[in-house]
C-alpha cells in the first residue's frame, strides 16, 4: 500500500493521531479487515508496536476488534470516525472549561494575581510595551485591554476593521455600558456598515471620519495602534503596538476629543446612502 506522505501530515493534523497510527489505520481502510501482523507489514510499522497502536485506535474509535483467533480488526467508516472525534474533541473541551471555571473558585487565582500584581510594581515603565503579530493575537489582546476599561474607550478605525470589531466585541461593549464605560468609534462609513451601526446603536456613539487610521484608547492610559493599512495587508501579517503609559495615550486621547468634535454622528452620514 502507498499513501503519500503529505496524505498522512494531514490525517495526523486533523485527527491528532501519530506517524503509526495513521500508517496503521490508512492500511486497515485499504483492507477492511486484518490481522496486526498483516497491517504491520502493510503499514511497514515494526510488530511489537503494531498491537499498541491499533489498541489506542480502538480507544479513540477508529477500530473495532473483533472477537476469535487470530484477532482481526474491523475499519470503523470514516465518516462515523468524524462524528466520534468531534465528540470526544467536544467533551474534552467541556472539561477543560469545566477544571478552568472550577480553578476560580481556588485560591490558586489570587496566587497568581499577587505575582502578576508584585512583578508589575517592580517592571520599568517602558517595558510596558509590546508588538502584537497576526489580526488574531492582536485583536485577542484588544479584547482583553477594552475588557478591563473602567473610564472610556476610543476606537479610530477603517470601514473593514468598524464591522470587525462590531461583530468580534460587541457583547464585550455591552457589558461596558452596563457598567458606565463611554464608548466612542470613528470609521469611514457607508451603506456597508449601515447594519453594523445600528447593531450597536445604544451601546457606543459612532460617528464618521474621512482619515485613515486604527488605533483603540482606553482609560486614557493604554493605547494600541496598528501600523499597516488592513486593505492592502494579509491577517497574518497585521502588526499592532501596545503601550501602556499615561502620558502618551492621554496625548493621543486630546487629538482624538478634538477631532470627535467635528466627526457627523452616524445617523446623519448613513441618511445619505
């Protein structure tokens, strides 16, 4: 039996399993029933390890074995072998949440919060900072700096980053509102975020901007900014700055109050389209 190599990368990605495994179970698909000794040398994988392998398969699965001698194993159909990984993938999950939500209610968190809290006392000012690679670790980080807002959040941003941001934070504003955090977003608008703003609507003020920029402000002490253009640069390769100090991102949060002041709310923009 020939599988190409890259056949089984993927197999192994998808179903989390190893080089033997795959081997092992690519070759009992190919037969639909075998013996180990007949898939270890099919496979090319050594005897003494073809036994443990297929019993891990039938574990998570991918097998069954059937009763008599010699023992055989029968290919679970593969489409069945999806809906069990998805289950077990599922459950796991489950469980890891479930040991994470109990962890809160340990003393192990508020450990951890005094060595965060005692470690930051002793870092320098201009370490609080950092460059964030790739949309997805950049806008998890903004997710997490706007979570924490206690004052305000300001958000200049483009037409793309705008619905964005809607549809990734916006149960993360709600709770904001709820708490008295005043939430401010300029973006060049148009009929394409009609429903984005509406959908927000009662939650932060939008108004429009004809400039071309993306950065958040929050509290007047922390900003995050994105250095490239978000039309013309792959997600992969988005880079953004956070910098937690007063005295830049309270500079930065004035120009952003001045310009507010001459943006057209959202309302009156979006009659036009």
């Amino acid at each position: 039996m020939i599988v190409k190599e890259e056949f089984l990368s993927k197999l192994r990605r998808y179903f989390s399993l190893n080089l033997y495994e795959v081997k092992i179970w690519t070759a009992l698909l190919s037969r639909g029933v075998s013996t180990a000794g007949e898939l270890s040398d099919i496979a090319d994988v050594p005897r003494s390890r073809s036994y443990d392998v297929l019993e891990s398969l039938e574990k998570k699965g991918f097998v069954i074995m059937k009763l008599g001698k010699p023992i055989k194993y029968l290919a679970v159909p593969p489409k069945e072998v999806l809906e069990r990984v998805k289950k077990n993938v599922n459950d796991y999950a489950k469980e890891q949440i479930k040991k994470l939500e109990d962890l809160k209610k340990t003393e192990v968190v508020d450990e951890l919060n005094t060595l965060h809290t005692q470690g930051i006392e002793l870092v320098e000012p201009a370490d609080l900072s950092g460059s964030l690679k790739g949309r997805h670790n950049l806008y998890n980080h903004l997710e997490l700096t706007i979570r924490n807002a206690e004052e305000s959040v300001s958000i200049m941003t483009t037409t793309q980053g705008f619905m964005r941001k809607i549809e990734g934070f916006k149960p993360t504003f709600e709770k904001l509102k709820k708490r008295g955090v005043k939430i401010r977003i300029a973006a060049p608008l148009t009929k394409e975020t009609a429903a984005a703003v509406k959908d927000i609507s009662g939650v932060s003020e939008v108004r429009n901007t004809d400039d071309k920029a993306r950065f958040v402000i929050v509290d007047g002490k922390e900003v995050i900014f994105m250095i490239m253009d978000d039309n013309t640069v792959h997600p992969t390769y988005d880079v953004g700055i956070w910098v937690n100090s007063p005295f830049f991102s309270g500079a930065l949060e004035k120009l952003f109050s001045a310009a507010w002041k001459n943006m057209k709310p959202a309302n009156e923009v979006l009659k036009r389209h």
